[in-house]
C-alpha cells in the first residue's frame, strides 16, 4: 500500500510518543479515567476546584493561576491491576489480569513580572485493553484482542483575575492507537453484512483537543470550579488483513484502513471547603458518550483481493454499533492535616453511571467499573512533595440477552455475544512527585 509523507511522519512522531510514554499501548480500566496522579486519586478524583497538582491541566487548568511558585515539576507514575471475567454459553470462560503503568509528565510556571501561568503537559486521561481466547461460532477456539488509547500533549495558560476569580484554557495535540484482532461479523457493508471471518488491524492518527475552565474563591474557605474538556476526534489510518472463509474461495485481503474515533466531551462542576483541619471536596462530571461512541466506522481502500472488491466494491466500510448513553461520575473526598499541613491524609470515594448498554456489552472494551474507594498520604519536604493513592474499583455484574451485535448470517441470534456475563474490579497505585524550583 501506498502512503504519503504526511502519513509517514506522523507514524514517525506517534513511535517518538511511544517511546516517550514507555508503553502507552498498555492500557487502562474503562475508556475515561477517574483521576490521574496520586493526589486526586487520594481524594477520589475531586480535582476541579483545587490548585495543589498539576493534573489540573487537564481537569481545570484555571487552577494554574494560583500557583505561587515559580517553576513546578511533576511525575507521576500510574500503575494498574485489572481483573476482568468474561464468561457465554458457547463454554467461554476466562478471566483476564494485566498491569498496566501510566506515567504523566507536567511542568508549569509563572512569566517574570506577570501574573500569568503557562502549563505543559503528556498525559493519558484514557484506554482499554484486552485479550482473550475465546470459542467462537463457527471458528472455534480465536483470539480476541483490542488495544486503544488516547494520549494528550496540552499546552496551557491561567491568568488570575483580581483576587477571587481565574480563568484558563489550553490547546494541544491527541493521538490515539487502535488495534483490534478477533474474529468479526460485517453489520453493515453492503455485499457483506453477515459475513465473518477473523480481522487483524492497526490504526493510528492524531487530532486536536482544547480544555477550558474557571475557579472562584466564593470565600477564603470555600472555591467553586467549572471546566469543560472537548471532544477529540482522531483521524486514524493504517493497515487491516482479513480472512473471510465465508465471503469467497479467495478469502484473504489486505487494505488500508480509516477509522475516525471519538474521545467524549465532559463537562464538570466542583467545589472545596476548607476547614482548620482538613477539607472536604467534591466533583460532578457530565460524559457526552451519545455523541461520541455511538458507532465505529471503518472504511477500507486499495485492496489486494479483486474477489472481494468484486463484491463489496473497492472501498467497503462497516459500522459496528456501541449506542451508549451519556453517563455521569459523582467523586467526594477528604484530606485531613497534620503537622502544620505538611502531612496529608485522604479518603475517597467515586460513582460512575455505567454508559455502556446490555445489548453492545462485549468484553473487547471492559469500562463497567462503578464503584471505587481511595485512600492516599502525602508529604511536603520542602522542595519536593511526595503523594501516593491506591483505589480499589468494582463494577456490578453486566448479563447480555440477546445481543444487538449480528453474528454469522446477519441475525442477531448468531450474536458472538449472546447470553454472556461480564464482571470486573481494579487496583489502583500512584506515585507523585512535584518538585519546585
């Protein structure tokens, strides 16, 4: 296949991410991330109205504005244990347990002889993975495999406005990776819907993304903040074989494919409240999923196959339906002080609403979690602050009917999906530095 220099360059900057984020194939626990970094986690995930991490890039950056120092450091280093069961009537039965690491990298400061703040920031606010062998109607025992993600190079720039109200906002770069391997129904295409076989792709491609915000010091104890993160839509490309038994005697392809993936826009509204003592903090977070992952869509270009082109046409596409709802995360925490508020202490605890519906649940994107508790310790040497968090994150069992995904023939009662149970749960663990200068 052919590709042009623009395509070969960006293939070039996504290995120099790559290496920069070590593995950031390697994923995480759903699609949207609760918190990044060890001090919001502590906190679980309350992160809009606060100014005390530079996870705040991402969740607010109008909490920039209150930061005194002259240039901030962060590293944090995200490590995940996931669990996730997937079990159908076809004698499927596995349970898959991986750990992931999810590093972030910021850095901040203040312009001399302004008040203004300038951010930089990569981090991954989310993914999936997973990978399975599973038995499949007619091919038997296949491997199910999916990849994806989504990484944000976000410059930033917060400006206080007086001595109550900051405002914010940032402009950067996604990029995001997909990889699927598994055994696939066509539900759309015309000349194929309802024929199967096994599909192996690799896409990759970039887009931009914006966040904004603001904070308000209602009182010297209590601080309001609204933020708003776009969505971001990834023009992805890159290769896909196909091997269809069912479609042709000549059954095996190859083509260019691409593949547009949405990252939902959120909306969130936060607020803390500081006691002699501690503080209490809490965050709701609004996730347009409707809009973003209502289908995915795939086209296919430049096929190797005349067998199969002569019956989807040279460029097929497919849709492949997900239709989830809009979901909403409720996160509530308190931090407890000690010895002259070096020390901190943190407790947690976040709900999120399910987005993902019974009839497109399968275990290829295990964002089910519900339910997790957190709890944190922090220390201020001075120079530097060390923070660690760990949460423990459950989802309530997820039972499939009858799948609204068509299996082999185009009927949803050869669903691969079918009368399948999922569960799953996390542990969490998070490392923080900052360092002032």
């Amino acid at each position: 296949m052919k590709r042009t220099p623009d395509f070969v360059v960006a293939r070039l900057v996504a290995f120099l991410l790559v290496l920069l984020f070590l593995s950031p194939m390697v994923l995480a626990n759903g699609i949207v991330r609760d918190s990044i970094g060890a001090v919001s986690s502590g906190r679980g995930g309350a992160n809009v109205s606060h100014s005390d991490n530079l996870a705040i890039l991402n969740d607010n950056p109008a909490g920039l504005a209150w930061v005194d120092d002259t240039l901030l450091f962060e590293f944090s280093g995200d490590f995940l244990i996931r669990n996730v069961h997937y079990r159908d009537p076809l004698g499927s039965d596995e349970a898959e347990n991986r750990l992931f690491f999810l590093p972030q990298v910021s850095i901040a400061g203040r312009l001399p002889n302004s008040q203004i703040r300038l951010g930089l920031t990569a981090v991954m606010p989310g993914g999936y993975g997973a990978r399975y062998t599973l038995n499949h109607n007619p091919l038997g025992l296949s491997d199910y495999r999916s990849e994806g993600m989504l990484l944000k190079i976000l410059p930033t720039v917060a400006l206080p406005l007086g001595d109550r109200v900051s405002i914010g906002g940032g402009i950067g770069l996604g990029y995001g990776r997909t990889e699927l391997r598994m055994p696939y129904t066509f539900q759309a295409t015309p000349g194929l819907a309802g024929g199967f076989g096994t599909i192996d792709m690799d896409a990759d491609g970039f887009g931009v993304t914006w966040n904004a915000g603001i904070q308000v010091k209602a009182t010297d104890r209590l601080t309001f903040g609204v933020s708003y993160i776009s969505e971001t839509l990834l023009e992805q490309e890159g290769d896909i074989f196909v091997n269809a038994p069912a479609l042709a005697p000549a059954n095996i392809a190859n083509y260019d494919v691409d593949a547009n993936i949405t990252w939902p826009r959120s909306f969130a509204l936060g607020g803390n409240y500081e006691f002699d003592f501690g503080r209490l903090s809490f965050d709701t977070v609004w996730y347009n999923w409707s809009d973003a992952f209502e289908k995915f869509r795939f086209r296919l270009s430049n096929g190797d196959n005349p067998t199969i082109d002569g019956i989807a046409g040279p460029e097929p596409y497919d849709e492949f339906p997900l239709n989830w709802d809009d979901s909403v995360s409720l996160r509530l925490g308190y931090e407890h002080f000690f010895c002259e508020r070096k020390t901190v202490v943190r407790l947690g605890y976040t709900w999120n609403l399910n987005p993902i519906p019974d009839g497109t649940a399968t275990p290829l994107l295990p964002g089910i979690l519900e339910h997790t508790v957190t709890i944190g310790l922090g220390h201020d040497f001075g120079p530097v602050k060390l923070d660690v968090a760990y949460q423990w994150a459950i989802a309530d069992n997820q039972t499939v009917g009858v799948s609204d995904i068509l299996g082999p023939g185009g009927t949803t009662a050869t669903s691969d999906f079918n009368f399948s149970e999922m569960r799953a749960q996390a542990h969490w663990l998070f490392v923080t530095m900052m360092a002032r200068f």
